[in-house]
C-alpha cells in the first residue's frame, strides 16, 4: 500500500513540475500598459494604428512612414488624427535637425 502511495506521490509532483514550467514559461503575457502610453502598442500593430493617424491627411504616404518609424522606437501612437501627442511623449520628444516634430 505504501509503493502505491509513494508513486501516486511522485507521479502527482512530476506532473505538478510540468505544469509550473509550463505556465512559468508562457511567451504569451505581456505586461500591463495603459493605453496611449509608452509601449502599449505591440510592433506588429504599428501600421494599423498609423493607418489611422494618418487617415486624415492628403500626405498620406510620408505621414505613414515618419508615424511608422515613431511607432516602432516608441511603441505609441496618439489617438486621434491630429493632435494627443502628449499621450505619448517619446512620439513628442523625436525631432528632426532643425528641432521640428519628426512624428505625425
């Protein structure tokens, strides 16, 4: 009786590992980041949301490349199509040589 219960034990222990391993392990969770702010938009969405930053202009083709480029240092893009930049301050702070805004 006591070999079934010592391997009933081990058994539970072993599978109990895998299980924290795998959870541990999970690529998945990304942190909590309030929306608009600094990292809250994954690279992958950056040209969806630039798409709609720049929906409203006549430029649209440098206007989605300077707000794609921001997007991908910042990981931000303010709301709106105009405007909000101080949502996301890294996308406000990039300039370009004169000290004018680089981003949309």
């Amino acid at each position: 009786m006591s070999r079934v219960a010592t391997s009933l034990s081990i058994s539970f222990f072993l599978l109990a590992l895998v299980f924290v391993t795998e959870v541990s392990g999970s690529k998945n969770i990304r942190p909590y980041r309030p929306a608009g702010a600094e990292g809250s938009v994954p690279m992958e969405e950056c040209p969806a949301k630039c798409d709609i930053r720049c929906s409203a202009t006549s430029h649209k083709k440098p206007c989605n490349f300077f707000c794609n480029y921001c997007c991908q240092r910042c990981l931000c893009v303010p709301s709106g199509t105009i405007g909000n930049k101080e949502e996301c301050p890294c996308y406000n702070n990039l300039k370009t040589k004169e000290g004018n805004p680089k981003c949309p």
